[in-house]
C-alpha cells in the first residue's frame, strides 16, 4: 500500500512538472494600435498560419460567418464615436466577424465580445455596423493572418486583412473635422496663445479660411514673449500660403536663426529650402 502511494505521489509530482512546461502558441497573440485623427483604435487578435493549406474557400469556407483570426474574439476598440459603412458606431469595443468570399467580404462589428469564436447563436440585434469590402489580390502569401491600420489621414483609416495573397480593407471615418471645429470655436471664446497657435495650423493644414489662419497666427504671436523657432516656421508657412511672401520670408530667417541656436538640423533645412523656393535674398 504504501509503495502504490509513494507511486501516485511520483506520477503527480511528473505530471505538474510537464504541465508547467511553456510551448509557442500555434496562433500568437497580437496587438496592433493607431491614433486617426483624435480617435485612439486598437485590435486585439490571434494571427492563424498557412502552413502550406489553402486558406480561403477551404480552411476558412466562402460564405460563412468566419471569427477573423483564431482562438477568443478579434476585438477593435475605439476611444471616440466613429463611422463604418454608412453607420455611426459609438465609442467602445467590438467583436470582429467577417464572410469571407472570392471577390468581396462582409464585415461586421458585433457588440458581443465574450465570445470564443462565432456565437453559438447569432443575433442581428447585437450588430453595431456592416459593411462590404472588395477582395483585392496580392502579389506573394501572406503566411500569418494579418490585421494593419493603413492609409492613415486625419479624419479615416483602412483597416487592412492579409493572409494567403489575399488583401481586404475595411475603412473607417473619425468625426476629427466636426470635433475639432467645435473644440476652436468654444475655446477662441477666451483662447490663450497656444490655442490661437493650434487653431491657424489646423486651419492652414486643412484648406480652410487662410485670412483667418493668418490672423490666428499673427495673434498667437503677440501674444508669446518669444515665439519659438518651430512656431515661427509654421507663421512663415501660412504667411507664404496666404500670399504674402515678403514676411513669409522674414519669418523664415528668424526661425533659421533660432534653429541655427539650437542646433536643429531639420528646421535648419526646411527653413532654408523654404527662403530659396520664396526667392529670399
């Protein structure tokens, strides 16, 4: 009797030791973020290989509701109100589905995340958004499943599926424009020198008004004991924009004499292929 016991205490004792050992995941995990505009996104997903099966129309079937990725939900999360398709999203985090085909893909976003793959029961009720991608094809395999954040502008991204040689993105719009508008309008109610300043840039970046750029600017600047070099060749750049190359100019070569101060290789460039493009003497 005791031999048996000393037994199963040994066979125990082997089996914790083996189950602590750690082996690589078939499906790593991943995590993949991007700032749009002012709206902060971040996938979470597990990133399935080939190895040397064909991917789409045979391990991942046409037409079916596909968990896009392995193991626990592909969750993507956004820290403001967005638009996909034609639909608004509110801020929050969703379940990632799509219906793989040979020449397009469905996408859903599905407010249930505590899933483990495709729900046991789906429910149309819990779809936040749709919307249909193209399929695009690739020159090379992709051998991991891949999820990117691709052509990034102030205002949308794309959300970029890889794997096989098969390419799908999804795009996505942030509500920037509308959000920042808003913010300048409430804030040049009692603005300080910064938010004049943060206002003319955005104004002059995005086409809009650059009478009221220049304005914005000229103010940020009177404002400021010492306007720094970098703030200075943002005013050279809207004064230019605006037409006025004579203190686009001047500007100019102030700000090359303050980054010429402080050692600042790269505004030292701008500046000066800036003062040769406007004819500077």
């Amino acid at each position: 009797m005791k031999r048996i016991v000393l037994f199963m205490s040994a066979l125990a004792l082997s089996v914790a030791t083996q189950a602590q050992i750690k082996t690589p995941a078939p499906s790593p995990a991943a995590k993949v973020m991007q700032t749009v505009g002012l709206t902060d996104m971040t996938v979470e997903y597990s990133r399935p290989a080939m190895r040397d099966r064909e991917i789409f129309g045979n391990l991942v079937p046409f037409d079916n509701v596909w968990r896009t990725g392995a193991n626990a939900n592909t969750t993507i999360t956004f820290s403001e109100d967005v638009i996909v398709g034609d639909e608004k999203v509110p801020a929050g985090t969703y379940a990632l589905y799509t219906i793989p085909n040979a020449t397009d893909w469905e996408f859903f976003l599905y407010s249930d995340t505590n899933n483990w793959g495709v729900p046991q029961k789906w429910d149309d009720s819990k779809i936040a958004a749709k919307a249909t991608a193209k399929v695009q094809e690739m020159p090379m395999d992709i051998e991991s499943f891949t999820i990117t954040f691709d052509d990034v502008m102030s205002d949308s991204v794309n959300l970029g599926l890889l794997w096989e040689n098969v390419y799908v993105a999804l795009p996505i719009k942030t509500h920037t424009d509308k959000t920042v508008m808003a913010n300048i309008e409430a804030t040049l109610n009692g603005p300080s020198p910064a938010d004049y300043y943060a206002a003319a840039v955005y104004y002059s970046a995005n086409d809009k008004d650059i009478k009221k750029a220049q304005d914005w600017m000229t103010k940020a600047m009177s404002m400021m004991e010492q306007p720094a070099f970098w703030q200075l060749r943002q005013q050279s750049l809207i004064y230019a924009k605006a037409g006025n190359k004579k203190m686009a100019i001047e500007t100019a070569k102030k700000s090359l004499e303050g980054a010429e101060k402080a050692g600042n290789a790269d505004y030292i460039k701008m500046n000066k292929e800036s003062l040769k493009e406007w004819g500077a003497k």
